[in-house]
C-alpha cells in the first residue's frame, strides 16, 4: 500500500496548489481593463439613451402645442431658444432644458424667428404648422424631431 506524499522532492515541502503574487497581480489588471471597457461603453449608451429621451420629449412637447391649438382654435407656438437651451410651448408652464453638452439645432421659417437665438414652430387650429427640423445630438450623433408643415406630424428620427 502506497502512502501518498505531500511534498514533491525540490519544492521545499510545499505543495502546488496556490497562485504566485504575479500571477494575482495580472489577473487584476486583466479585470480592471475589462471593467474599464464596460463602463466606457455603458456611459456612451447612457448618453444615447439620453439623446433620445431629449428627442422625445421635444416631440412629446410638439405634439402637445398641436394638440392645444387643435383645441383652442388658437395658433400655438413651440419656441427654441438656443441661448438659454429651452423648448416652450406658448402658455404653457413646463420648460424642457437642453444640458450643455448636448447639440441643439433647428432650422425652421425665417417668418418665425424671434429673434437671432429663438425660432419656432407654429401650429394652426386646422392641424396644419410652419414645419421645423430640430436636431437634438452628441458626439457626432444626432435625433432629429421633423415637424410636417403640411400636415403638422411629428416624427422623431434617429441616427442612422
């Protein structure tokens, strides 16, 4: 009958079993890389999601001025300060604000200017509007929310 040994001959009596402090310390730098890479690209898909819950809402508030000049019988305006970075609807209390960090664009009626840094977008009683692009982006990635002068629909485009 054998009797097994613990140690093997040159290993000091030690066993093999165990990790080296090398080997520890690469296998932390392994897992810090990796976690780095995931954070990294879960904070740009936050910022997309953000992007695109900005371009919602702006079209959330589209809509929501369409909707009240259809029912009012009244023009209703959609104002763009792109000094400030807000989006109104005329009359109405909620303002949406753009962070600084975000693009903000619209190109609309020259007719519907306020002045240098605020356009809109006016709806008519019929459904019908002046038409707007509004761009709502980050880093080279932009929503646009497209407002139909004919019809009035509002339609959030994402980048493509």
């Amino acid at each position: 009958m054998r009797t097994p040994t613990s140690a093997t001959a040159g290993d000091g009596g030690r066993g093999a079993a165990g990790f080296s402090l090398v080997e520890m310390l690469a296998v932390l730098v392994v897992l810090v890389l990796v976690m780095g890479t995931v954070t990294l690209g879960f904070s740009r898909r936050t910022d997309r999601m953000s992007i695109s819950a900005l371009a919602a809402e702006t079209a959330s508030r589209a809509r929501t001025a369409r909707e009240l000049a259809i029912r009012t019988g009244q023009d209703t305006m959609l104002s763009v300060d792109l000094l400030n970075r807000t989006i109104a609807v005329s009359g109405g209390t909620r303002v949406l604000t753009i962070p600084r960090d975000v693009d903000l664009e619209i190109v609309s009626s020259n007719a519907e200017r306020r002045a240098a840094h605020v356009a809109g977008v006016r709806f008519f009683p019929d459904g019908a509007s002046t038409g707007a692009t509004i761009r709502i982006g980050q880093l080279g990635s932009a929503h646009e929310v497209r407002i139909n002068w004919f019809t009035g629909r509002v339609l959030v485009v994402p980048p493509s």
